[in-house]
C-alpha cells in the first residue's frame, strides 16, 4: 500500500513538473492569446473578420473578402483567438473576452452605447451595399401605390435625419434622400401592414407613421422577434410588406424555401462594431 502511495506521489510530482514547463514554454514563446468574439453565423464572421484585418489586427488571405473564415486568417501578430459566438450574445461574452465584434441591432438591443465602439464597418464598404437592410413584398406589389408611398417615406430626409440622429452610426442610411412627393391615397386600400424586428425598425416605422397618414395611409406595424416568421407571414398574405433583413438574407430565403419575394426599397446598414471588453482600446489589445 506504501509502495502504491509513493508511486502515485512520485506520477502526481511528475505530471506537475510537466505542466510548469509547459507553462514556462508558453510564457518564453510570447504574449498570451487575445479574445475577440465574433458572431458565428458565416456571413457576419467574416465581415467581422474583415473588420478586424482593417484595424490591423490580422492579414487575411487574399481573395477571401466576405467568404473568409478563421481558417483563413494568414497573419496573426497579436496573437488574437477568435471566439465564434452565436451573434445576438455576443454583447453578453464582453465582459468575458478582450473585445466583441457586435451587429448594429444587437447593440441597439442589448443598451450598449454604440459610442464606444473602437471601429464599425464603414458606410462605403462591400458590405454596406451587399448587407443593406431592405423592405421586402411579394414579387409585383413593389409597383403598388401603397408599396411606394411607404418606399418614399422611409428614404425621406425626415426619416434619415432621424436614424442619424438616433443610433449613433450603428445604423445609417444609405443612398441619399429621394423627397420623392408621396402621392394620397386615392382608394379603399390604404392601410399598410408591415412586419418588423422591434429595434431599429419598428422605430424607423414609426417616424414613418406621421407621414403616411398625412397622404391618408395607415401604417399598421407587427413586431416579430425572430427572422423566419416575417418572411411566412408575408409569402402567405398576412402583411403588405415586412423591414428586418438584409437583401443577402432575403435571397438565401427565397432560395431555400421556394418564394419569390423581393426588395421594394433598401433603407438602412447596420454596421458591424468592434467593442471593448476586458481590453480597453486597440493599443491595449496590441500590447
């Protein structure tokens, strides 16, 4: 039994022994790794990525662009993990990592100041043309009267102002304001149903509202909480047109589940932000 005991005393010293100089290699060989937490779904991953590379953070392989992934990151100096991170909590692992790369609406929705953001994609990127966030109808209905009375609205300077004003760049317009004349409503139909995420776009809806029914429209705004429902409810006819997705996401869609629906208008960009988590700036993280 003696015998057994110093064995395993002898197997525990060693294997201790090992993990200290594993650990003193680790300490020789460099600056321990640097969190940042990026959503995981594959289109926001590497816009995130791409976010990073502009800041100097990582070299990506050249041609990858907005198909990149971590395994295509060639350069990595400062020693960053990537933590793949369902995107919607990502806010909530900041305190946990030394920054997060965070969609516009997630911050919005998660009460970040969107002020403190170190870096955000920028308004003339190849994301902000591929990702912009659309209103979307049912093939045809985007020539209604009604369709293009809520498209003039949103793109109005009163909207635009507003979402300026409002989100603190995590959200901006995009395109120029069109003032396009909203012309009143002549017939019977002229309640507008649209389905929409709470934030930002049922608050973009809203500023909306006021000038709609100036031209005798109704606008009637259905809040949704995930991204499938909208898209059933408006192939089915339950709403005249929904405002939560991008135009990439519509596409993919239609492609997986057989619909037709297309962009009316594009209206916003939610940029990406990269926030501060335990480290508290860009040179902090280079450290």
């Amino acid at each position: 039994m003696k015998a057994s005991k110093l064995i395993r005393a002898v197997a525990a010293a060693a294997v201790a022994s090992a993990v200290a100089v594993a650990l003193a290699g680790c300490g020789s060989s460099g600056s321990a790794a640097k969190q940042i937490a990026v959503p995981s779904d594959p289109t926001n991953e590497a816009r995130a990525l791409l976010l990073l590379q502009d800041q100097g953070l990582i070299t990506l392989k050249d041609g990858t662009g907005l198909s990149a992934t971590k395994n295509d990151i060639e350069e990595n100096p400062y020693n960053i993990d990537i933590v793949e991170t369902e995107a919607a909590s990502v806010p909530r692992t900041l305190s946990d990592v030394n920054m997060g790369v965070v969609n516009g609406n997630y911050a919005i929705g998660a009460g970040i100041d969107t002020s403190t953001a170190l870096a955000k994609e920028a308004t003339d990127s190849e994301a902000a043309d591929k990702y912009a966030n659309v209103v979307a109808v049912r093939d045809g209905d985007e020539d209604s009267a009604k369709i293009k009375a809520l498209i003039a609205a949103l793109q109005s300077t009163e909207v635009r102002d507003f979402i300026d004003a409002t989100y603190g760049g995590s959200v901006v317009p995009v395109g120029s304001a069109s003032d396009v004349e909203i012309p009143d409503a002549t017939d019977g139909d002229t309640v507008i149903k649209v389905g929409a995420s709470p934030a930002p776009h049922a608050e973009i809806l809203a500023q909306a509202k006021d000038i709609l029914a100036e031209h005798g429209y109704t606008l009637e705004v259905v809040e949704y909480s995930d991204y499938i429902q909208p898209n059933v409810a408006l192939d089915d006819g339950e709403l005249d047109a929904n405002y939560f997705q991008h135009i990439t996401y519509l596409e993919d869609y239609n492609a997986e589940n057989g619909t037709t629906l297309v962009s009316a208008g594009a209206i916003h960009f939610e940029p990406l932000g990269l926030y501060p988590g335990k480290s508290a700036s860009l040179d902090d993280l280079k450290k």
